[in-house]
C-alpha cells in the first residue's frame, strides 16, 4: 500500500475537506486540530504521508489525516505505556569499562548497563515531552501542536498561519528548508546547545513574541512539567524489571 502525502490529490476543495475534518472527528473536534488542518490543506506537500489503498481519494486520506491527529494527541508522552528497549546488552561493553576502571564489581557493571539503558529510554522522549510542554504553554498565545506528526517537518502552526519547528538540540536534525510554498517562513527553535548544556528559551520567547515576563517558558517550567509527568505516569519512562533501580519506586510500567 503506496503512502502518499495530500499533495498527491488534485483539486482540492478546501471547505469541504474541512467539512470531513468536521465530520470525522465528531465530539473531538478541536481548535487545534482545525487550525492544523487548514494549514495542511492550503500546503499540501507539507503533509505527512499516508497509506493510500487504490481507489482511495483526499476524502479518504483527509479521514485518516483526522484520526492520525487524534490519534498522536492521544499518545503524547504524558499518556502513553513506553515500548521495553528492543535490543539486548552486549557483554563485551562490560569488558570494556572493567579493563578500563580499576576494581569494578560486578554490582558496578550491572548498574552501569541499566543506568545507560534507562538513560537511552529517557533521551527518547525528551522530544515529546519538549513537545507537550511548549503545545500547552503556547496555545494561549494560538499556536497548536501538529499531534501525530501530520505536517512533515513542521511542529507548531499558529491561527496567523506561521509555522514553527522544534528541536531538543542544537546538533539534532532539522528540514533544510527555510520557507514553504507561499513564501511563509519556518520558524526554527533548538532547546539547548550540545557543546555547553546552555539552553535558549530566551530565544523562543522572542521568536513567539511573549512580552509578558509570567508568561515565559523556561527551563525550571519545563523541568517540573517533566517531573510532574512522570509521577504521574511512571510507564511512560520503561524501566526493566532486572534492573537495580526496579524497586526504588512504588509503580511499575504500567501505572
């Protein structure tokens, strides 16, 4: 099944395809998702991809497109069971840092591994969580998140139709692209620098235009939001049974 993105359509009737946003989504419906939805629309080689059946049109991938959304604000981290770490220790690390630290026990290693595990679990969802910060600080300033990853590249639209794209790190990936087809620019934003550990709210106030000092995002706001998140839901970080530090907390992955 070919994945195709809304451009692949011709003649595209935006109200009416705003009407099967409408529609699908139901009782859901949303500022959020409207707004995002119109941006795919006016833009559409700026949105995601879908798997297409043949025979399939924009009404049907606009049906999808809803459900991907819907489905993406669902999951956010703060929601979400995160998957068990797919790939199993390779021993000869243990050989490794035992040749290389004096006297290492075993009980070292074995929390050296699972710490380093854990670790990888919580740099994978930083993004997200960076995410979920910034859609529910800045939609009171209009600006809402394209859950589900709907535009390609692109993370934030706001109701002036101006796009903006966030990243964890300076030294992470970005789209190459600096403006989309109507001359809009994309807006690009990094939390801190890899090289220093410095971060760059300060930036992203100003990109967003928050005059209001009450109002800034920073990073002790981020950090409780994070904090607040995982207490509350504990499954959101996997943390293996095996591991030494299972038992230092009262709920399991599920929680």
């Amino acid at each position: 099944m070919p994945r195709k993105s809304l451009s692949t359509f011709n003649n595209l009737n935006k109200e009416e395809l705003l009407d099967i946003v409408r529609t699908e989504a139901g009782e859901r419906i949303n500022d959020s998702l409207m707004v995002v939805a119109n941006r795919v629309i006016e833009l559409p080689e700026w949105s995601c991809t879908i798997n297409i059946k043949a025979g399939e049109d924009a009404t049907d991938f606009m049906k999808k497109w809803t459900n991907k959304f819907l489905k993406g604000y669902d999951n956010r981290p703060s929601q979400r069971t995160s998957n068990p770490i797919g790939t199993q220790h390779d021993p000869i690390l243990d050989e490794i840092i035992s040749s290389r630290v004096n006297h290492t026990t075993e009980d070292d290693l074995e929390n050296i591994k699972y710490g380093h595990r854990l670790s990888m679990s919580a740099e994978n969802i930083a993004g997200g969580f960076l995410e979920e910060y910034i859609a529910e600080e800045l939609i009171s300033q209009g600006w809402h998140c394209c859950w589900g990853e709907t535009m390609k590249s692109i993370d934030f639209c706001n109701v002036d139709d101006q796009l903006l794209q966030v990243k964890n790190s300076d030294n992470s990936e970005n789209s190459s692209s600096k403006t989309v087809r109507d001359g809009t620019p994309i807006k690009k934003w990094f939390r801190r620098f890899s090289k220093t550990g410095a971060t760059n709210w300060s930036a992203l106030n100003e990109l967003i235009g928050i005059q209001n000092e009450v109002e800034h995002l920073d990073e002790e706001s981020f950090k409780t939001f994070v904090r607040n998140a995982v207490t509350n839901n504990p499954g959101s970080i996997f943390l293996e049974e095996d591991s030494p530090f299972y038992g230092n907390n009262n709920q399991n992955n599920d929680s």
